[in-house]
C-alpha cells in the first residue's frame, strides 16, 4: 500500500502559509512511471505551469536508497538542487524522517523545505494557487464535488491496486481484487451514461481515477495474476477534457532516459523485470537483481 504522505502544506496566493504564490519559486519532483505523480503532470500541464513551475523528473524505478537520478540510479545531480536522490530533500525539514519520499514532491527553493507530497493537495494546489500566472480556470472541485466518490476511488482503485500486487497473504489478496473489481463496475455503469464522474464537466475525481485505468493493461494486470474474470477491463479513460481545455500531451522537461515510459502512452510489451516491484517479479519467477 502507499504509504501515508508526510508533508502536507500548500501554497497559498493570499499570504495565509509559509508558501506564498511566486513564479520559479517551486520545483515539482515527479516520475512518469508513478501514477500519483502522473495526476500533478496533468494538472501542471493543463494549467500551462511549465514556465511557473519547473519539473524534474526521476528514474521510473528505484532501488533500496529510494527515487533517484540518473543512470545508474544516484550517478547524476538533477539541475535545481544538485541532489542525486530524492531522499536528501527530506532533511531540512525532517531529520529523523526514516520513511522514503514519495512523489510528487513540491519543493520550495526560497527555504528548500518539501511543501507537500500528497498528490490531491499538489492537484489543488497547482489549479487555484497560480491563477496569477496563468489565464486558464479548471475549477476541478466545484462545490457538487462528491467527497465520498473520491474516497472510494481511492480505497478500491488507486490504493486497490498496491493492496492486490503486495497483499502478503491469499486472503488478503482475494479480499483487495474483489472489492477492485466490483469497484470498476460500479464506475463503468455510473460512466455509461455520462462523461464524467460528477456529470458535464471534468472534475479532480476524473483525473484521479484515470492515471489508474490508464496502466491498467500494459502494467498492472503483470500484477495482478489472478484476475476473477481476465476478459474483463476497467472502465475505459474517457475522463479526457473535451474542449476548450486543452488535453494533456507527453511534454519532457529533460532527455528521456533508458526504460521510461512516455506519458499517457503504453509502455513497451517487454519491460526490463528490473521495473517490477520486488514481490510481483518473485511471483513471475524473475531472477532477484544483483
């Protein structure tokens, strides 16, 4: 499962936190492999942030010393912060923090302290703190926004997921794929006669279902090895903007590096096992990595 996000500040544009609204004051830390990371890539993109905030992006897997940059992981200094691992932005605000850094991360460069690395709060952040700087309104929590939608996405799909892949146990595995896969059928009668979760409009619950659905075939049915019905799929991604609002395309802040799938595309049909989360290569018999 994911673990529990450790920093959770935002910035605000009216001086209410730390964090005031500025351009080129933040650094987004993602990967295009993380789907949690994939929701603040969209964002930033449809908010058209790149000259506001800039990104850098880590390898798509990590070892046991965490995200890190270049390759092999650790080799390379990212440009911003010259740091070779995620782990070190931890420390100026949290010494004793013991649990690795997730991303995305926001990264204030003014008091180089983490802002936040909770994907939702990031998405928030970047659709209503930077409105100075940028001439597009998403309002992706309108007030009929349904909380408890959002909740069981995240239970059933985003977090469903990890507990399926990771479950230490069979019955724990069978309890997570049940409760997944009746989930995406509730979600593909409620989109059968709408385009979005909430009704007309794109909302923050679209975007935080899709980064999931999206992987579903190319990545995480290798996870998954024991689907109730394999000729069953996920609800198809159809919570794309329609227009005026632009969709979001692969935009790479950096050369991509070796194995790095490309974003909102679907990876190779032969990944490197090395991408493979430790406990789902055991279960296809890989080889442990050296």
């Amino acid at each position: 499962m994911r673990q529990p996000s450790r920093f959770l500040d935002h910035v605000c544009p009216d001086g209410t936190t730390a964090y005031p609204a500025a351009a080129g004051c933040y650094v987004l830390y993602v990967s295009y492999a993380c789907p949690w990371a994939h929701r603040a890539i969209i964002v930033r993109r449809l908010k058209r942030l790149e000259d506001v905030m800039p990104m850098a992006v880590v390898n798509p897997y990590r070892d046991e010393r965490g995200w890190g940059f270049g390759e092999p992981v650790g080799s390379a200094a990212e440009p911003f912060e010259g740091f070779r691992f995620l782990a070190e932005a931890s420390a100026p605000a949290d010494p004793d923090c013991t649990g690795r850094v997730t991303v995305p991360t926001l990264w204030d460069t003014a008091t180089r302290i983490i802002v936040c690395n909770e994907s939702a709060l990031i998405m928030r952040t970047l659709d209503r703190a930077f409105d100075a700087f940028t001439d597009v309104r998403l309002d992706l929590r309108p007030p009929a926004l349904v909380e408890a939608l959002a909740e069981e996405i995240y239970e059933d799909v985003n977090n469903g997921v990890y507990r399926c892949g990771f479950a230490a146990i069979q019955a724990a595995y069978d309890e997570a794929v049940g409760r997944l896969f009746a989930r995406l059928d509730l979600l593909d009668r409620r989109l059968a006669d709408r385009r979005y979760l909430m009704g007309p409009a794109i909302t923050e619950v679209d975007w935080r279902l899709f980064t999931t659905p999206v992987r579903f075939d190319p990545r995480l049915r290798r996870v998954l090895q024991d689907e109730p019905a394999p000729d069953r799929r996920p609800p198809e991604p159809r919570a794309l903007p329609a227009r005026p609002v632009p969709a979001p395309r692969h935009r790479r802040d950096r050369p991509p590096r070796p194995g790095q799938a490309a974003l909102l595309r679907h990876a190779p049909a032969a990944e490197p096992e090395r991408d493979l989360p430790r406990r789902a290569r055991a279960r296809l018999g890989c080889p442990a990595r050296t």
